[in-house]
C-alpha cells in the first residue's frame, strides 16, 4: 500500500501550474465587508495546452485551487510553428495590449514576467513578445491568452502549414551544410589567389626592359 502511495506521489503532473497573481479582495454581505482572496492561474502541458483560470475563496489555498479548475475548463490547442508561433499578432485586450513575434530556434522566451507565464506553459520556447498596453498583471496574461487564441483560429482559417521541431532540426542542419561549403570554396579560392600572388612578382622581374647604355658611357670606358 505504502509503495503505490510512493508512486502515485512520485508521478509527475499532466499539467504544470503558474500562480501569476494573488490579491485580497472584498465582498459586501449582509453581515458587513467580507475578507477574501483571489488568484490568478496559467495552467499547460507545455505541449501546446495552456488555459487561464481567476478563483476567489476565503483563503489563497481554495483560492488557487478554484484558479487551477477553471484554467483546465477554459483550455485551448496551439499551433505550434517548431518551437514558436507561426506569425507575429498584435492584442488589445480591455487595458492590457501584447505584441508576440516569432523568433528562430534558439532565442529562448524574451518577455515579461505575466507574458511568459503564459507562453512557457503553452510550450513556446522561442518567441519575443511586448507589452504595449497596461502593465497590469492581469490585463497582460488576458490579452497574451487571447493573441494565442485567435492565433488558433486564423491558422485554421488560413490553411497555414505548420512545421514540426524534426523538419525545423532538417532545415537548418542543410542551411548549415550549405554555409560550411560556402567558407570552404572561399578559402580554396583564397589560397589559390595566394598562390598566384606569390608567382607573380617573379614574372615581372624576369621581364623587367634591358637598360640600355648610351654611346657617351661606351666612348668613355673606351677612352679607359
């Protein structure tokens, strides 16, 4: 019994969980003001999966764990281009304005703190985002959680073609082939104009004009 509780303990999660914020709120009852909390979630597999949830309870704990359920109820797919996102979109959201581009294999999450809660769960690894609109927590993970979104329905409306991480790998292995061959056929050609630097000075000696001697010097040496 102890070892299945040790291996269901061990098992790791479907989902990875990112509290972004937790606030103390207010509720006006009858009995007067009452105290609670709210938090605010990003929840994703890092596969493409990413959800945001907002839960409020009287204590953080139930607070985070209503956050946990409705991020999981409200979650979407994300087309993933490689390791980031097929084209650049720009999302206005209430307060909260976010810009995402693409970036190249490599680049790593350059964004802030709310925006890259949400595009690391969702799996993106590679991808500049911006926030141009309020710096308000909650307005930017709202506004990077609908860019995602209506990332989803245009690729499904464009037909675009999307590349896995193997084809991405397959194409930038050949583009680099393609450089090495390149730097190799300018050192051939380098060291070939080397040689033929080298071997010319020694032609143009060799065909340096006779000088020729005037008949003043030839009566004088005759005169000696």
């Amino acid at each position: 019994m102890a070892k299945n509780n040790s291996q269901k303990f061990n098992q790791p999660k479907e989902f990875e969980e990112k509290v972004v914020q937790i606030s103390r709120v207010s509720k006006k009852t009858k009995g007067g003001n009452q105290a609670g909390f709210s938090a605010l979630l990003v929840v994703g597999d890092r596969k493409g999966k990413v959800g945001v949830g907002l839960g409020k309870a009287s204590d953080v704990l139930s607070a985070i764990q209503k956050g946990i359920k409705k991020a999981k109820q409200k979650m979407i797919v994300i087309p993933l281009d490689g390791t980031t996102i097929p084209f650049a979109i720009t999302v206005k959201r209430g307060a909260g304005k976010v810009m995402l581009k693409p970036a190249s294999k490599g680049t790593g999450v350059i964004a802030g703190g709310p925006v890259r809660a949400v595009v690391e769960v969702a799996g993106v690894r590679d991808v500049v985002a911006k926030i141009m609109g309020s710096d308000n927590k909650a307005s930017s993970v709202y506004a990077t959680f609908e860019a995602l979104k209506q990332i989803t329905q245009l690729v499904k409306i464009k037909d675009i073609k999307l590349r896995s991480i193997a084809e991405i790998e397959k194409e930038e292995q050949q583009r680099i082939a393609v450089l090495q061959e390149q730097a190799k056929q300018k050192a051939q050609d380098q060291k070939v104009a080397a040689k033929q630097a080298k071997i010319t000075p020694h032609n143009q000696d060799s065909k340096k004009p006779v000088k020729k001697v005037s008949d003043k010097n030839l009566k004088s040496t005759s005169k000696k």
